[in-house]
C-alpha cells in the first residue's frame, strides 16, 4: 500500500534531513575505507596543517578546462540561438531604488574600506566586516529587485527570507564539514577559540543563501535572461533521465570515493551535492531546480547558476585584502588566479548557485504551502 503523501512542511524537512544525513554519512564511509579517518578531522577550530598541497599540472589544468567547455559549449550555443529567435521586449519601466537600499549601499561601503583598511584605528573592527558587507549586499540585491519589479524576495516573502538565514548556517556548515576530507580551502587571520569561531563562522555562513537567492531574483528579471534561456534548444528526450534512486546512490559513492582519493576527486564536491539532494526531491516528487533542462525554458536554473557565480566574484574580490580570509589549496588546477581562486575554480560555482537555488526551493516549500492554505481559507 503506498504511503499518504506527507504535509509540504514535514516532506520538504524529510528530504533536506536525509541529504544532510547521506553527505555526513558518505565522505566518513570512504576516508573510513581508505584509512585515513583521524579525529583531527573534526577539530574546531580547524588545525593548521590538514589542507591538501596545491599543485599545478598541464595535463590535469587540461582536462578540468576541456571538460568546463564540454557542458558549457553545447549551453552557450544554445542561449544564443535562443536570443536571436527571440522578439527583442522592451525593460519595463524602472521603479526608484529605495532609500533603504541606499542605506546599504553606505553600510556597505563603509564596511568594504574597514575590511581593507590597515588603519590601526579599524584593527580591531576588521575581523568582523565579513557580516555587515554581504548583509548590505543581499539588501542592494533586494533593492534592485525592487527597482526592476516593484518587489522583492525580502519584501514579497519575509518570512520564508529570513528563514533562509539560519538555514543558509547550517548548509555552509555541511560543506566545511566535507571539506575536512579534502583541504581546498583553510581559513588565515585572527585566532578564535571554539565558541567564538562557530559563533562567528555561523553568523558569516548565515549569508550565503540570501545572497545567492537575492541574485538570482534579480537576474530573473533581465529580459536579456530571458531571451537567451526561455527558448532553448530541447535536449534529446531520454537525456539524464537516470532513476532518482539510482541518481542517489551514484552521487552517494561519488562523495565516498571523493574522500577516499580527494586529490584527484575533490571537483565532485560541488556536483555530487546538488546531484543527491535533485534525486532525492524527485522521489517524492518535488519540483526541481534542474527540472526544466527538460523543456524549452532554462532561465531559472541558468539565473541560479550565474547568481552563484555572481556572489562567487564577490566573495573573491572582497576576501583578497581582508584580515580574516580563506586560502585555496588545489590540486592539479592551483594557476592563473582570480582574486585568490584559481582561475578554473570558479567553474564550482555554476553548480554550486544551482544548489543553493535547490536548497531555498525546498525552505520556500512549507511557506508557499501555508499562503496558499490561507488564501484558500479567506
């Protein structure tokens, strides 16, 4: 007898609680099987030493570009035979930006001088500029949501926004717990202890699905998105059509075989998440973020992607002459850096903006599920 469906609230809890459960349950498995577990893993803060060595080889700077190009071609084609048979669609009219997103544009600033600054005056201010500067940015991004439609995620949706916060913690968290298996980034700067640094990293991490989510709603509203997504190019129809339980399993062994052999792995780390979390929404039959590479209309999963390249950019520039900063340490790739990430490293955050997108789908679930309740009710 098949089981009742669960409430949206309850599904949509289920389905982030399993990802989190199977992503802290794979990378152990493999470090397990390959016999390097150690506690030291798991330190907080985190102990100098454990990240992998940076290396720089042709052959494998080669193969990561080539494979770049292989997904990435067939999707520039496509968006631009998608543009030039679209009907060119006049902006609409801009709105005023708010003042309180002038507001932030000052805090803003005012925090970026203060990060950069080696005035004596800000030393011990600039250890903390991290928050206040992305909070200003999701607020610039609202703001411009608002210039373009006259709405906003934080304005349209607040409670399911500043949900987003403590859950935007918890999922950056997930992905300093999987680098403890493959040491590409490590942190450099002031000494904290160990409530001092979750308290400190968690309110950082609070940030970074507003800020991607914010992005992607106003890339959402550039008609040239539109046009260069909204009529693709379908893709045959059997194309990535694997079984949702069988989709899970494979991105499962690939993060176990990732911390097994991390060295020439650790790409999938920004794949084989986003892979696991679309096959386990599917099995219980949730909307997608990659659902629409089906039909025609790619423009929300290709304005999630860009949104986290987007705040990948700025995260970079802002983290360069910052005093609390993170430092990569890649295999095979470590050359041509923008900003301190290596230049092919920012092919991660194509995947990696699709994710969060996946992620607040499923934090929006319960609310929308609860407006639409109660628009019923009136």
């Amino acid at each position: 007898m098949a089981s009742a469906p669960q409430p949206p609230s309850r599904g949509a809890l289920a389905t982030l609680l399993a990802w989190a459960a199977l992503l802290a349950a794979a990378p152990l498995l493999g470090a397990a099987a390959a016999g390097s577990l150690s506690a030291e893993r798991f330190a907080i803060p985190p102990r100098p030493g454990g990240a992998a060595q940076a290396s720089f080889s042709w052959p494998a700077f080669i193969a990561v570009a080539a494979l770049g190009g292989a997904v990435l071609g067939p999707v520039a084609r496509r968006a631009a035979a998608s543009f030039r048979r679209s009907p060119a669609v006049p902006a609409p009219p801009a709105r005023p930006f708010p003042a309180w997103g002038w507001g932030a544009l000052g805090v803003g600033a005012l925090a970026w001088a203060i990060a950069w600054s080696d005035a004596p005056r800000f030393a011990a201010l600039r250890p903390y500029t991290f928050t206040p500067l992305w909070l200003a940015y999701v607020l610039v991004m609202n703001a411009l949501c608002v210039r373009a439609t006259g709405s906003s995620p934080a304005t349209r949706e607040p409670g399911f926004f500043f949900a987003l916060f403590p859950a935007s913690a918890l999922f950056w968290w997930a992905f300093e717990y999987l680098n403890r298996f493959v040491g590409n980034w490590s942190y450099e700067g002031e000494r904290f202890g160990p409530l001092g640094y979750v308290g400190l990293a968690s309110l950082c991490f609070s940030t970074v699905l507003p800020a991607v989510w914010s992005t992607r709603a106003w890339l959402l509203s550039r008609v040239g998105l539109r046009r260069a997504f909204g009529r693709i190019d379908p893709l045959p129809p059997r194309f990535g059509r694997i079984p949702p339980r069988a989709a899970a399993l494979l991105a499962f062994a690939l993060l176990a075989a990732t911390a097994a052999w991390p060295a020439g792995l650790y790409p999938l780390l920004w794949v084989a998440p986003l892979v696991l979390l679309c096959a386990l929404a599917a099995r219980r039959g949730s909307p997608q973020i990659l659902g629409p590479l089906r039909g025609e209309d790619w423009t929300a999963p290709a304005a999630a992607a860009l949104a986290g390249l987007v705040c990948g950019l700025f995260w970079e520039m802002w983290n360069a002459y910052s005093l609390l900063r993170w430092v990569y340490h890649i295999p095979g790739v470590d050359r041509f850096r923008v900003f301190e990430m290596p230049l092919l490293g920012y092919l991660g955050y194509l995947p990696f903006g699709l994710l969060c997108a996946a992620v607040g789908d499923l934090v929006r679930e319960p609310f929308a599920a609860r407006a639409q309740g109660a628009g019923r009710g009136l």
